[in-house]
C-alpha cells in the first residue's frame, strides 16, 4: 500500500502558521490581512466553498467581507462592485466565486480584478508572470499540490512529471510550477495519444482532469507520487459519494504516495487561498 498524503493535516499546520503571521502583522505594522468574497447567484456547490472559505478566514482572523448577489446581476453591476474593491485599500484579496450566471462572461468578470488582489491567481498578469517564472498571485489548488509534493519528495529537480489536463485553473499552471522546480513535464489531454504511456513514465503524476476514476492501475508507474486533484460526485448502491479522477484503491496498491479524495487537495485549496492574501496583504503594504 502506497503511503496517504494528509492534504487536511498539511493545510491545518499551513493555515496554523499564517494565524501567527496574521498576529504578527497587527502587533507590528497594524495590519489587517482581508478578503472581499463575492458569490452571484445561488449555486449550491458555490455556497458550500464560500462558506468554508469565510469560515477559514475566521480561524485564522483574517477579516472577509461577502458580497451576494441575484442571480440577475448584470455583468456591468458586478464589475462596478470590482471596481469599488480595487480602489478599496483595506481590501487586499478579491475572489469571485465562479461561476457565474451565463449572462456574465466570467473572463472579463477575472480580468477586471487588479492584479495584485487576484488572490486566486487567475488573472492573465499573474499567469503570464507564473509563465516566465516570476510567481506573484499563484492559482492555489497548483500551489497547494506543489507544496505537498515538496513536503513528500524534497527536491523536485530531474523528475519526470505527467499532468493530465490543460485547464487554465489547474493544468498549465501546475505544469509551469513543476517546470520552475527543473522537472521535466509532459501534459497530456483529449486530444493526446497514447495517454496511458506517458502516464506510466511519470514520477510524478497529477490527475485533473474532472473524470471519476480516470487513472487506472496500469497507468502508475510503481513507485510514483500521484496527486489527485479531482472532485468527483458518484452514485453507488443508491448513495452519493465523492471519488476523484484516479482509480484510488487500485493505484495505491503501485504508488509511492497518493493524495485521497476527499481530504487530499481540496482542504490545500483553501489552505493557500489564505496564504495568498496574507501575502497580497503584506506585498500592498511593503512588507517583506
């Protein structure tokens, strides 16, 4: 049996050491990491990661400020209320909690955010920045996968890692994080053949790709890492359960250590989301 990755454990020593480091703003520079979170609409899954995400917050006593709206909020009300939060200097994160109702184009909603408060990193400044290895705001489910492969394996340098996904969110970017830690990266997609071979090259392996056991054994690599970023809803035997995109009890029986679903990438999520905006906080202020 390969070894479990405590994404949850991880992520509950991370947000651990930023409740010290949010402390230690205030005593010495008076300053108050905050988020300004907004949620257009009433999506159930987006209620659940908002609530989660201020209730983070709390923990941790960074300061959040929500913001809902109907779901027939137009594109222009919403981008005024961005607008609002850019010039707002006690706000130092903006996340817009995607998605968005169809009438509003989510791409104009992301590039409407100033850079420096993309807390979720997905603006095209910080992206292009991550491209050329300058990491400003990075998207956190990548930034949290990396941690916990640093934290599993040290020195990433040399291994040969294989993302399966292309999404601007998840795939491209992890791929140029393993890129900036000297791995060699291969990604592969819908479009690629002979997927199951490059898998089966890979020391690392990263799954996203949004597909309920995707990854099957023969895939793996024995003695891989394998991280497992999907979410996937499943029915069996008339109950509802969340799997990810790997095949977990067959891979862990090859894999070196693999993340679980849920408890795995998902609380890292998160986890870096409030790092992100203690680190915006201290970057708008000079600190550090």
């Amino acid at each position: 049996m390969s070894k479990l990755i405590d994404g949850k454990q991880f992520a509950d020593n991370l947000c651990e050491k930023l409740k010290q480091e949010v402390v230690e703003l205030q005593l010495a520079h008076k300053l108050l990491p905050c988020i300004a979170v907004v949620l257009v609409g009433e999506d159930p899954a987006s209620q659940v990661y908002v609530r989660n995400k201020v209730k983070r917050c709390e923990q941790l006593g960074i300061r959040s400020v929500e913001h809902r709206l109907v779901d027939t909020t137009t594109q222009q009300e919403l981008l005024t209320l961005i607008e609002s939060l850019n010039a707002d200097n006690s706000i130092h994160g903006i996340l817009v909690q995607l998605p968005v109702p169809e009438q509003i184009d989510d791409k104009a909603v992301l590039a409407a955010i100033n850079p420096a408060k993309d807390v979720d990193g997905f603006h095209v400044v910080n992206m292009g920045a991550l491209a050329v290895g300058e990491n400003r705001m990075v998207p956190c489910t990548p930034l949290g996968s990396l941690m916990l492969l640093q934290d599993q394996l040290g020195d990433l340098s040399g291994k040969h890692a294989v993302v399966i996904g292309r999404s601007n969110i998840v795939g491209k970017p992890m791929a140029l994080l393993l890129l900036q830690q000297h791995c060699t990266v291969t990604i592969v997609h819908s479009r690629t053949k002979n997927i199951e071979a490059l898998c089966q090259q890979a020391d690392i392996l990263v799954a996203a790709v949004g597909r309920a056991h995707f990854v099957k054994a023969d895939w793996v690599k024995p003695g891989a890492v394998v991280i497992d970023v999907g979410i996937n809803r499943i029915e069996k035997d008339g109950k509802s359960r969340l799997v990810g995109d790997v095949d977990y009890d067959a891979v862990s029986e090859k894999a070196a250590a693999i993340t679980p679903v849920p408890g795995g990438v998902g609380p890292m999520t998160i986890a870096c989301l409030m790092y992100n905006t203690v680190a915006a906080a201290k970057m708008q202020s000079g600190i550090g």
